[in-house]
C-alpha cells in the first residue's frame, strides 16, 4: 500500500491526468495520440476532397439541427441567396468564435469544423475529458461558410467580386455585414480566422513548406502588443508545441503588417483575441487532407488550453521566435540546364508551379535561392520542347497511359484529341493534349507548359509532364 501511494504521488506532482499530459513547461495539453484517435473517430466521411459546395454541407448542418446537438442559426443569405449559418454549443464563460471560408476557395479548415463538430457531439468515447473541458469552459460560436456563393465556383472572392477580408469596416458585401454582426452580438473573447494560403509559402530559412501559417494580427500600424493580442500569441505558441510533433520546422508566422480593412486585424482591435491559421501546403497532399488533420488537432488543443487557462503560461518571446512565412519555394526546380536558341546556348533553372489549373514555367534565370518541392540538377542535359504526335486520337479517354509513355520516349510531348471536353481529361495521362491546329512552342519563357524534355546527345532521358519529372 506505501508503495502505490508513493506512485500515486509521483504521477501527482508530475502533472499527470487521463486526458492530457504535461509539456516542457508543466502545463497540461491533450496527448498527441488522444487527438490522432479522436480525429481518425471523427473524421466527417461526407467531406473528402476540398472542392465541395454549400449544397454538400447544408445537409450536415440541418442533421444538427433535427438531432438537437449542436445549436444552429441562420445568419442570413449570401449575395445569391445561400444561407450563412452559425453553429454553437458549450456553457461556459469565455467566448470563442470561428469562421472559416471567407474566402471561397480557401476550404481546408471547414471540413476539420465538420471533423469538430461530431467530436463535440460524441460522447462515453473516451475523450470526454477533453471534450468536457471545452464544453464547460468555453461557449463556442463557428460559421463554417462565410462565402458560399465563392465557394461554389472554388474562387476567392464574392459574387459582388469582393475580397471580404477588405471589408470589415464597410461591410457593403451582406457577408461581411453578417460576420461583423455576430460578432458585435457574440462579443468573443477569442476569434479564430481560418484560410488557406498558396502551398508555395516555405519557412524562412528552410526548403520546408509553410504547411500551417499562424499570426495574432496587429491592432494599430505600430504593431504594438497589448494585453489582447498578447493572449492571441500565448495560444499560438501552444499550437506551436504540438504541431511541431507533426510537422517539425513546418509552421511559419505570417506578416503582421497592419491591414485597416481586415477582419482579423479589426477583431483584435475591437477587443477579442485573434489567432489566424492559414493551411499551406504538405507533400503529397493535394486535396490537404492530412493539412485537414493538422487544422482539428491544433483548434482542439488550442480550444483545450483556453478552457484550462493553460495557455497563459506561455512566453509571448516563444511567439516571435516562430520563423516567418518566405516565398521560395516552387513545384519542380530544375537546376543547371542548358538550353540552345538562336544558334547559341545558355544556362539556366527553370521553376514550375502547378495551380488549379496545368502547370506552368513561373521562373528562369537563377534560382539558386529557391528551393523545390521536387528538385533535378540538370548539368550535363539540355532542354528539348518536344513534337506534337502525328497520329489524331477521338477524344482522351483513347490514349492509353502506357501508349503516352512510349510516345513520350520517342520525344513527343503533346498528342492531338478530336475533341476534348474537359471532364474527360484523364489526370494522370503524362503527355500534353492539343485539339485543332494547336501547337507546341519550341521556346522556353515564362507561363509556357510544362511539357518538355531533358536530352542528352539529343535523346530525351526525362519527360517533365505537367510539372513532373519522368525518367523514361
């Protein structure tokens, strides 16, 4: 008996409990297991991929409704007519609001919402501690979808072609009035402001991808701290310690340059506590479903030390020893290749970035800065655009993949389809299609495709397809 009290002892001084364990600093956070659990259990199985529209969520809102779990308001309507609602649950005294899709194409954050909102309705699941804690602590207040008429067409902006996020002060967008309203209403203590931020942000110093992007916004041009945005910062730093276990040296901070007619900027100057997360980009994960996980980890433990009050043993020094966003990071980086033109030849590097849409030669010159996610010394190779495919296929889905590869090692770097509608378009298919008389330039500049060669004594040894490279 001496012995288990001695045990039970060391396990109380230590800090331990059966819903978090204790970090560097002695604070308690959920176990990074308990958080990989709850997301794996709750993982919103109707949301699997980041292009998906206001009629995709509005059934896993309304079903929230009718079961009674979480509260569900309409706000009111998007310029074309979609509705905007809040979701809200939780009892306690600190005040919590989340909005995430200001922005239309920006949709990472709204499925881990999705992902939190069955986790907060769970329940005997083991994570009742955590959800417990939230739930008792704070009072929680999330619009899902604040540009739904965006979100239908994957684009940033409104119907009115506004940037909502330059319309905090004027709110002439029904939008924008509808967040600043809930806020004015809410009062929050603590705002999360969710985006989406190009996946070629890197962390300042490294070849890493800024894969998540957190800021406690300026108030004022001076970028002063006071006591709001001081508390903003100490919940960064907590997100900080976790994600670092999922993605060391993968967190950037963003620029905290003063915008006057920025929400977050304006809700830290109104008086609540503005923490920003912007998901950038991961390898391999092009519809940002691991960034999806990292967004539910980090809002639950950050929404965990808020309802403990863990967060305020955190160093604001912690915060500003985050590394900075940079911009040098590309898609495929090419270094070292020579190219001949005119007659004469030359060196260069070549950087392909890949949107929504194909991709496209963004830089030459020296890019010795720069780093790639995929990166080729090309010293001793020289760059050959390719022939089109003599032979007329009727549509895509009629030429076959391995039939584009041995096109491709004959050095042909685009075929011709009679027709080319564009679902039909295989994604995968690794040679660049053309209807009509369209060509391929036989010159390299800047927003040409990336479909071209590497060749050595004029035989092509690497495809660069769309943006990858292909060894043949």
């Amino acid at each position: 008996m001496k012995k288990l009290f001695y045990i039970l002892l060391f396990l109380i001084i230590s800090g331990w409990n059966c819903s978090g364990q204790g970090d560097a600093t002695g604070k308690t956070v959920p176990e990074k297991e308990i958080l990989d659990r709850a997301f794996e259990t709750y993982r919103e199985k109707q949301i699997t991929d980041r292009r998906f529209k206001h009629k995709d969520i509005v059934p896993l809102i309304r079903k929230r409704k009718a079961k009674g779990g979480l509260s569900v308001k309409e706000l009111g309507t998007s310029v074309e007519g979609r509705s905007i609602y809040q979701l809200t649950c939780g009892k306690g005294k600190t005040r919590v609001m989340l909005w995430s899709q200001m922005h239309g194409d920006e949709s990472t954050a709204t499925m881990a919402l999705f992902d939190i909102f069955n986790f907060l309705e769970g329940q005997n699941d083991g994570f009742d501690d955590l959800r417990n804690r939230i739930l008792e602590n704070t009072s929680l207040y999330f619009i899902p979808m604040l540009n739904p008429d965006g979100a239908e067409k994957f684009r940033r902006r409104n119907s009115y072609d506004f940037d909502l996020n330059r319309d905090a002060v004027r709110t002439a967008a029904p939008e924008s009035g509808i967040l600043r309203g809930a806020r004015e209403r809410e009062n929050p203590d603590f705002g999360f402001n969710l985006h989406d931020q190009s996946i070629y942000y890197n962390v300042s110093g490294t070849s890493n991808p800024a894969t998540i992007s957190v800021l406690a916004p300026a108030f004022n041009e001076a970028r002063e701290v006071n006591d709001v945005r001081k508390r903003a910062m100490q919940v960064i730093v907590g997100m900080d310690h976790l994600l670092q276990q999922y993605i060391p040296q993968g967190v950037g901070k963003y620029n905290d340059a003063f915008e006057p007619r920025a929400f977050g900027d304006n809700f830290q100057k109104w008086g609540t506590s503005t923490i920003l997360i912007e998901s950038g980009g991961y390898r391999d994960d092009p519809e940002k479903q691991y960034i999806r996980k990292l967004n539910f980890v980090a809002i639950l433990n950050a929404l965990s030390e808020i309802a403990s009050g863990n967060y305020t043993k955190y160093d604001t020094e912690e915060y500003f020893s985050i590394p900075d966003n940079d911009s040098k990071l590309t898609g495929l980086l090419i270094k070292n290749i020579t190219v001949e033109r005119a007659g004469k030849t030359y060196m260069t590097d070549i950087s392909l970035k890949k949107g929504d849409g194909p991709a496209r030669v963004s830089d030459l010159g020296d890019l010795s800065v720069f780093y790639g996610y995929e990166e080729f010394d090309a010293t001793g190779y020289t760059w050959m655009p390719g022939k089109v495919y003599e032979k007329i296929y009727p549509s895509p889905a009629d030429v076959y993949p391995d039939e584009a590869i041995s096109i491709l090692k004959k050095g042909y770097a685009a075929v011709r389809v009679s027709s080319l509608p564009g679902e039909d378009r295989p994604a995968d298919l690794p040679v660049l299609l053309l209807q009509g008389k369209e060509e391929i330039s036989p010159e390299l500049f800047i927003g040409r495709n990336g479909h071209f060669f590497l060749a050595r004594d004029g035989k092509p040894v690497y495809a660069v397809a769309d943006g990858k490279l292909l060894k043949l």
